[in-house]
C-alpha cells in the first residue's frame, strides 16, 4: 500500500486530500498529516522511513514560498510532491531543482494528485501541466537541463549504478533517480521520451549535452 504524509496548513485542504486518496486505486494512505514543515521534520526521523510520498505545500501562515524547509525535506531523501496555489515558471523551476518529483497548482485538482502520487510511490516521472509550461525549451525542442542534472546524467552514463553515482556526488539514490526522472520528464513535454538508459543516452548526443568521449 502507497503510504504518504500531508503537509498543509489549510485543514479544508488536508482533508479533501485525505478523501480524495481514500477512494483512489490502488488505494493510498495518509499515514500523517502536519499543518507545516516544521512539524513534518520534528516527527519525521533523519530519512524518509516508510513513506512513500510527501504532499507539500509551499506557503504557510500567509508567508512567502519557503524553499529551505522543502530543501531539508528533499535532502532527507522524500520523494515531494509540491501542490500549491503557486505556478509562477521561475518557483516551479526552483523546486524542480531541489529535487520536488512533480509539481501541481492546486487547480488540477484530483486527478492530476492522484496520478503523481502513483507515479512517486513506482519512481516514475509525472509531467503535470504546470511542469510543462514552466520548463521552456530551444526552438529547435531541445530540453533546457540545469547544470545538476547536466552532472547527474553524465555521471549516470558514465558508472554502472545509481548508487555509484549517488556516492560520487555526495547524493542519495533517491535524487538521482529523482534527477533522472525530471530529465525524461522534460524531454517527454516536447514529444521525444526517453524511457530507457540508452534513449537518453543518444538524445543527449544529439543535442550536444554530452559527447561520445565522455562516455
């Protein structure tokens, strides 16, 4: 069973996801709810523990977006799935960065939740629309890679495991393959997927992001 956690100051919202993955298939429970951060990482432990998936928010208390808590979170090895009011490219671009799994205005509603909370719990990639309107791209549809990821794929390419690219990079297995998903997830927004290693291999040929050397 798909377990997550909650994290929303708004009860009205906690609930109606709470409904909401009570009647989804396969089933997902919500195994906590917290009405912030802070309160999310002082029951949490030092890892993400049983947890398949965190649904976050970003603002709290009428505050800015708070980035640094959903760093920490990231960083503990959560899979999070931010869904906010927020849709503003540049944020979303942010928390793509610092390792969210899938980003969600609160305007997609149910379906658009309950499909990226699946696609986390298999560590499979989601592209919701606001992903796909915030993640520009070339003229000529190549996808615009952050320098992280740019170092995330050729250390892929170039080791035998995830796990020896999470220890090169001082990372956890969980961020690469959280980078690993954003990437297919932006070449699939312009119509070129990439399911496999050696897909992604020759796309990143093609467009110049690696050369046959580095391999």
């Amino acid at each position: 069973m798909i377990r997550i956690a909650i994290v929303d100051d708004h009860p009205l919202i906690r609930d109606g996801v709470r409904g909401w993955c009570a009647a989804a298939e396969p089933h997902i429970l919500v195994a906590a709810d917290h009405p912030d951060p802070t309160a999310f990482l002082a029951s949490a432990g030092p890892d993400r523990g049983n947890l398949d998936a965190i649904v976050l928010d970003l603002q709290f208390d009428q505050r800015a977006p708070d980035l640094t808590a959903l760093s920490t979170i990231c960083t503990r090895g959560h899979r999070v799935v931010v869904y906010s009011q927020h849709t503003e490219p540049h944020l979303v671009r942010d928390c793509l960065d610092l390792g969210v799994v899938t980003y969600l205005s609160k305007t997609e509603g149910r379906e658009h939740l309950i499909a990226a909370l699946h696609a986390a719990a298999e560590v499979r990639p989601y592209l919701s629309p606001t992903m796909a309107r915030a993640m520009s791209t070339d003229a000529d549809d190549r996808p615009k890679l952050s320098q992280r990821e740019r170092e995330v794929l050729l250390a892929w390419f170039q080791t035998e495991s995830k796990a020896l690219v999470a220890q090169q990079l001082y990372i956890t297995v969980g961020t690469v393959n959280t980078y690993l998903e954003r990437i297919r997830a932006k070449y699939a927004s312009v119509g070129r997927s990439a399911p496999t290693k050696a897909a992604l291999v020759a796309r990143a040929i093609r467009d110049g992001l690696i050369t046959t050397d580095e391999l």
